[in-house]
C-alpha cells in the first residue's frame, strides 16, 4: 500500500486542483497590477481619460474660480484678463 500524504490527494503534496487555481490567482493578480502600474505611468485621470500634457492638473479648476470671481464682481475685467494670460489661456 502507498502512502498518500495527509490524505490531500495529489501525489503526497497536498495540491490537487487548488495549486494551479491558486497560480492562475497569482498570475491575474500580477497581469492587473502590471496594468495599473502602467496607466498609472501614462498619466491616465481615474476616469479614464488621458491627462493634458500642456497643461498642469489644477488648470480647469483655476479658470472656473476665475470666471466665478468675475461674475460675482470680485474681479474686474482687466483682473480676468491677466489671470487668462498667466494661465496661459
């Protein structure tokens, strides 16, 4: 008579179908990060969209708080005008 191990199965080791699902987890998990760590390398927003190379990350939100300032009287035109051309629009 043989022995089998501790009664797992596979050859005494203990492996039977678990090990190659186990390393199939593994090997997704490796594919997905490598994934991530990529987009994240490209410059890729959470929403999916590519980030502006031309312009820095807060720009949008610059532009909207000058636009809201000039429509609430905070700023004049000409103050308008010379934020525009500091941020470069």
């Amino acid at each position: 008579m043989m022995y089998r191990g501790f009664g797992y199965g596979y050859n005494g080791m203990g492996g039977g179908l678990w090990m190659p699902l186990f390393g199939l987890l593994v090997l997704v998990a490796i594919v997905l990060l490598v994934v991530w760590a990529v987009r994240a390398a490209s410059g890729h927003h959470a929403d999916g969209g590519p980030a502006s190379p031309s312009r820095p990350a807060g720009h949008d939100e610059a532009v909207a708080i000058a636009k809201r300032r000039l429509a609430s009287g905070e700023i004049t035109a000409e103050q308008y005008g010379e934020i525009m051309r500091t941020l470069g629009d």
